[in-house]
C-alpha cells in the first residue's frame, strides 16, 4: 500500500467585480476588494487600510 501524499492548494481571490458568482451571492458588482477598502486597525501600528495609490485597477492604464 502506497503512502504518498499530495496536498493541494487552490485558492481563488474574489477580486473579481463582474464574476457572475459574486453578482448573484453579494450583489452586483461586488468583490473583496470591498473588504480591503473597510479594513479597520485592529491592535496600535496597524496601518489598515492598507490601499495602493491607484486604487483597485485590473487591467492597464493605457
């Protein structure tokens, strides 16, 4: 009997507004990154939220 393991990891950032999965659970044109613009520091020197100077992008600024 083999004993090999594979572990495995999938993960999926919902950083995606126009996923039809997120429209139809959160509402339209919802994402995760709403959570990161509502973070709130939790204990002192944590600097929340944590925004890049652009804002949430995902395709180029051509």
């Amino acid at each position: 009997m083999s004993r090999d393991v594979t572990i495995a990891c999938y993960y999926f950032p919902n950083y995606h507004p126009t996923d039809p999965r997120n429209n139809r659970i959160k509402g339209h044109g919802w994402s995760e990154w709403e959570l990161v613009k509502q973070a709130q520091p939790r204990f002192p020197g944590h600097q929340q939220p944590n925004l890049p100077l652009w804002g949430y992008r995902i395709r180029p600024w051509n």
